[in-house]
C-alpha cells in the first residue's frame, strides 16, 4: 500500500539500526528518502541496499555547517520536506562520579544540539501538514542508572516536541516523539562497553521488560511511518513508546 505516495522524508542517523529501518519503512510505503550519517562508506552502502528512491548524504548533525549545507542539498533536490525523522544519537553510559566534560558535550551535541537545529534549520523547507518525529527513548523517564547524560538529552527532546508543536500548529505541521525501550541495533556495539558489562546490560534489561525480548528496528519503524502519514493528521506534542512494556515499572509483576 502506497499510503506515503509523493512524500518525501529526511531521517538522519538513516545508515544504521532504527534510522535504516525506517528508511526501508518508508521507501516501502511509496516515499522518496534522504538518509544522513557521519561516515560515507556507510551512507554508500546502505544507499545501495535501500534503492534508487534513496539518497544519502554526509552531515555530522553535531556540526551546524553540515546541518546548513544539508538543508540546501535537501532543498536543490527536492524542494520540500513531508517527514523529517530527527533520530541521529549516541548512547553512552557511565556513573554520575566519573562524567567528563568531553563525554558530555559529546552526547549533548549530538541528541539535542543536534536534534534542536535540525528541526530549527529544516523548518523553511516542512510543507504544511508535514510530520516531525524525533527518536527520544524511554531512557528520558526511567532514572535508569549510568544515563545522567543520555536521559536528559533526550528528556529534553521531550520537552522541544511540545514548544515545537505548538509554534508550528499554525502552519499544520505536528511535532510528535517516539520513545523506544531496548531495541536491536548496533548502538551498545559502539558505546565502548567490555563484553561483561554489555552482557549483563542486556541480561538485565530483557528482564525488566514485561514481553521478556529487545525489540526489533522495525517495530520502531512501524511507529515512525505511521506518525508520519495522513492517517495520524490530529496527533502532535506526544510522545509515543515501543517498548515492551517497559515503561508500565509494575510494584509486582
Ligand atoms: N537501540 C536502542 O535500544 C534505543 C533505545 C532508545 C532510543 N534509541 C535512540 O534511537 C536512535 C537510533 O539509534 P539506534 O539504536 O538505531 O543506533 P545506531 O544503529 O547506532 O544508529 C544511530 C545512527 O545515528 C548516526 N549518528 C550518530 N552520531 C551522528 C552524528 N554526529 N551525525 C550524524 N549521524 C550520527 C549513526 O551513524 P554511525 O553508524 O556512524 O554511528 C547511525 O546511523 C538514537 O537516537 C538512540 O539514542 C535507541
């Protein structure tokens, strides 16, 4: 079913995980994609695997001069955005006691400075009635321990997507988040965790979620596409989780 026919969406971070997945989504349901990522061999390959409806582009999302240059490519080749999907980010977790400045800037660059301008330099380019989706995490509600920075980098994405629909309802543009739980992708690969400690972060999350699994890339995706359509033209300023059940934290379960 062609239901995102002559949509075109941006999705940044779209050469891996959640990103690329939703690319597939999306390409599968009728739209033209502009996948972005920060290494272009991985842009180059995923393009090929994505198909000809797919272009990619070099934009580290931490640097605002790529931001910039992304808009105007995006703007030269298509002239308009229906869907942007703000899901580029980086997970990293360590205690309170040991955060560097560096690891925070790092992760604050990335999740939110980087998600905040996306969404402020693409605005001239979002037709009315387009959709922006950014990936926040259930991570932003849960306390959980070693994400003092990860949390609030996404908490406050939480917090722009509710600003951000109500300035942009004027224009019929609707701003919503998606939250996912622990989803399979090669994010903990690049958090720089040893063996032991991915394991046992693994071992511990499918233990707390109520459906006992990780989720898959594309049962987020699912959510994107459909937050992205017209069948969801009176939802904005949500946030929406794909966890598991996670989030429901039973006293007894
Ligand atoms: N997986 C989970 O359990 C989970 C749960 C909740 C939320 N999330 C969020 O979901 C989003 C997608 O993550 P994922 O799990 O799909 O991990 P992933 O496979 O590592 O995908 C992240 C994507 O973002 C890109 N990226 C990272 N930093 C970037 C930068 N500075 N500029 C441009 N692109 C950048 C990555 O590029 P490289 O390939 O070069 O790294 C990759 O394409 C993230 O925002 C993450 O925080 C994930």
């Amino acid at each position: 079913m062609s239901i995102l026919q002559n949509k075109i969406a941006v999705i940044t971070g779209g050469n891996s995980g959640i990103g690329f997945a939703t690319a597939k989504e999306l390409l599968l349901k009728g739209a033209k994609v502009v996948i972005t990522g920060r290494r272009q061999s991985a842009i180059d390959e995923a393009v090929k695997e994505l198909g000809p409806n797919a272009t990619g582009i070099l934009a580290d999302t931490a640097d605002l001069s790529h931001t910039d240059a992304l808009v105007e490519k995006v703007k030269k080749l298509h002239g308009k955005v229906d869907i942007l999907f703000i899901n580029a980010g980086v997970g990293s977790f360590f205690p309170l006691d040991v955060a560097t400045e560096a690891q925070f800037d790092q992760i604050m660059n990335i999740n939110f400075k980087g998600a905040y301008f996306t969404l402020s330099k693409f605005l001239p380019l979002l037709k009315e009635g387009s959709s922006v989706i950014l990936l926040s995490s259930v991570s932003a509600t849960t306390g959980m321990a070693n994400s003092s920075v990860y949390g609030p980098s996404k908490a406050a994405l939480n917090s722009l997507v509710k600003v951000a629909a109500t300035e942009l309802a004027p224009r019929k543009i609707r701003v919503n988040s998606v939250s996912p739980g622990p989803i399979e992708t090669p994010i903990l690969d690049k958090a720089g965790l040893d063996d032991a400690t991915r394991e046992g972060f693994v071992t511990a999350f499918t233990a707390r979620v109520p459906l006992k699994r990780f989720g898959t890339a594309n049962e987020v995706a699912k959510l994107v596409a459909f937050l992205g359509s017209d069948d969801a033209t009176f939802i904005t300023g949500g946030d929406y989780v794909v966890d598991g059940g996670v989030a429901i934290n039973p006293i007894l379960g």
